[in-house]
C-alpha cells in the first residue's frame, strides 16, 4: 500500500479542495470534510488506474518536508491517502442478472466487466464509509 500526501484548502463561500502535489491536476471537491476526504481517496485511485492503463509510471510520495517546501501549500491542511496496491489478476466468474438491467449496463458502457467492478468497488466504499 502506498501512502500519498494530501492537501485541503477551503476558501470562503465555496467547497472544501483537495489537491495532490505528487499528481498535478488530480483534484476533487466536497461540501463537508468527509465527502472532500472520502472523495480524496476515490479521485486518486481512479487517478491511479488511468496511469497505470495508460503505462505511466507512478511516482513514490513525497516527503511532507518536500510538499511543505513549497509556500503555496504551507497554509493547507494536509492528511495521507493510502491506496491499496494495484489490483490482482482478474478472474472469470459467471454473474446471473435480469435481462433488462444487463440492457442498461450495455447501454451505458462498452465493457460490462468494468462497469461491474467499477460499481462494486463504488458500494464497498460507501459500506466502509459507514453510508
């Protein structure tokens, strides 16, 4: 599991902001702590995975002292995101639906397999979420 430095920033009259130095442009918003936290961790596993497909390589995280160098990020709050290793081989089981569910999986996405995973690990989060 790898463990990556997050910064909250919070202006008046708006959400709350989360940033990850290690990964310019991976960004997410919350109205609450909990929802800026819980989707902290979402964006950059969804980040993650897009680097991964894509064959980039994933950088080691920072410090706190290389993060807090920086004086833009002096004045946010910071916390640590783990994200699990990547995923292990897929396996090949055999899933039982209605019929008119499987249209709309088909209809909303090109790879059922994905989307499956995608809503189960979605469910997961929120059931460790206590939601």
């Amino acid at each position: 599991m790898a463990s990556y430095i997050a910064l909250l920033f919070k202006e008046p009259d708006s959400d709350y902001g989360v940033a990850f130095p290690d990964f310019p442009g991976c960004v997410t918003a919350g109205a609450t702590l909990d929802e800026a936290r819980r989707l902290a961790a979402e964006v950059l596993s969804f980040h993650l995975d897009g680097m991964r497909t894509a064959g980039e390589a994933i950088p080691a995280p920072s410090t706190l002292d290389e993060v807090m160098a920086d004086p833009e990020n002096r004045e946010a709050f910071r916390f640590i995101v783990d994200v699990p290793d990547p995923r292990g081989r897929a396996l090949r089981i055999n899933v039982t639906l209605p019929e008119d569910l499987i249209a709309a999986i088909d209809k909303s996405s090109k790879n059922r397999s994905r989307f499956l995973a995608e809503a189960a690990r979605e469910r997961l989060a929120r059931l460790k979420a206590g939601a």
